[in-house]
C-alpha cells in the first residue's frame, strides 16, 4: 500500500527552482563502488536540510537539490563522506558496474585509468561511457553512448545506442576484442571524432547515425587492431 501512498512528490527541482536559485547534484559511492554507508546517507541528509530534496536516477546516482548559496560548502562536505559528484553539463560522463561487488576484478585498473583521462573533457552534449567488467554486461553497457564490455584482456566496443523513447535500442557493435593497452586511446579517438564533427547539442547517436559511412570510422576500426 505505501508505494502508491503518495506518487506526486511535494518537491522536484522545478518546483523548488520556483521558489529559489537551486543546483542539482549527481552524487554516488563512486565509480565501480554502489554502496552507501550509514553515516554517507547521515552526510546527504544534514547536506540537503529541510529546503532540498533527494531523488534517485536510473544512473546509479542519487540526485540532491541544494540552495545554490551552499553548493560549494555540500559538495566538499559530500567528497568528505567518500561521497562522489559528477559535474553536469556537455561532458563526458563515465559510469561502470560494480565488478561483482568485487569478485571480478580484472577491468578495474584501466576503468580508474580511463576515468582520469575522460574526467571533466568537453562534448557537443553530455556523453555517457559505460565499462562493464565481464560479458555479461548486467549494468547495459551496449544502452549508452560508448559500451565497453571486458572479457579476456579486451574490450567490445559498442557504439549509437538509443537510450531511451519509442525507439530506443542498443548500440551496435562497433569493434571485437581491443586490447587493453589501446582502450584508452580507442575511445579518446572516437570522442574526438564526437569532438569535431559533431554539432551542437547533436546526441552521440545522432552523430553516428549521420556519419557512420564516413571514411573516419573504417580508418579508425583499423588502426586498433
């Protein structure tokens, strides 16, 4: 009964932008960790108050209304919990499963690697590079912009999916079993790509749709292998 006990929440962040200046944070354990501690969901809580609001997203993320004032004070209080935030904005946001809780922890070294070197870079919109540790890919790596999906010292590499809509639909393999050692550079070729052909506000699946017979993606599927 109490999960249709009230479907219409009193605060989103429309509602309470009507009422101030708000800012919205994405906040996680981390990368690769899905866990919160008791004391981290203490920290959200005394940081969001009683002005702003706590939502959950379908990225793994929970997302905090605060009063724009106290932004900079929350989100160093947050990193101090062990908490992570990711920036909003055109940029390229890097998610991955959780490696089993730990059981399989082959991809993780390069996945630490890859979120440094793809930390903060600029795109025509936001861009989501999603690393799933075994071919499973139980966190639908292939259902965003770049799907990496690691099994035996290489990654598929999936691209264009359509992540969600009345025509949504996975990526595409785009490239089998790249070595580890050319992950990295693979996928900052492909977001330079992104980078220079694509169009303002253009999705990544648009783009790709739009140049898929260009000259740039057989040049580059070659080079890496």
């Amino acid at each position: 009964m109490n999960a249709f006990q009230k479907n219409i929440p009193d605060k989103t962040f429309e509602t309470l932008n009507r009422q101030g200046d708000f800012t919205r944070l994405v906040i996680s354990p981390g990368v690769i960790n899905k866990h919160y501690t008791p004391a981290q969901f203490q920290t959200i809580a005394e940081v969001v108050g009683e002005r702003g609001a706590i939502k959950y997203s379908a990225s793994y993320s929970l997302l905090l209304a605060i009063p724009t004032s106290d932004v900079k004070e929350a989100i160093y209080t947050l990193q101090q919990a062990g908490l992570y935030s990711m920036p909003a904005g055109a940029i390229v946001a890097m998610k991955a499963c959780d490696f089993c809780d730990g059981e399989k922890m082959e991809a993780a070294p390069i996945t630490e690697q890859l979120y440094h070197t793809l930390k903060d870079v600029t795109v025509p919109t936001r861009m989501r590079v999603n690393i799933n540790g075994c071919a499973s890919a139980c966190y639908n790596a292939v259902y965003d912009d770049i799907g990496l999906v690691y099994q035996q010292d290489s990654f598929d590499v999936y691209l264009g999916a359509v992540p969600m809509g009345a025509k949504a639909q996975a990526g595409t393999l785009f490239a089998k079993r790249v070595a580890v050692a050319k992950i990295e550079a693979f996928v900052q070729h492909i977001i330079q790509l992104y980078k220079e052909h694509g169009r303002l506000n253009e999705p990544f699946y648009k783009f790709y749709r739009r140049t898929k017979s260009d000259d740039f993606w057989q040049s580059l599927s070659r080079n890496y292998h």
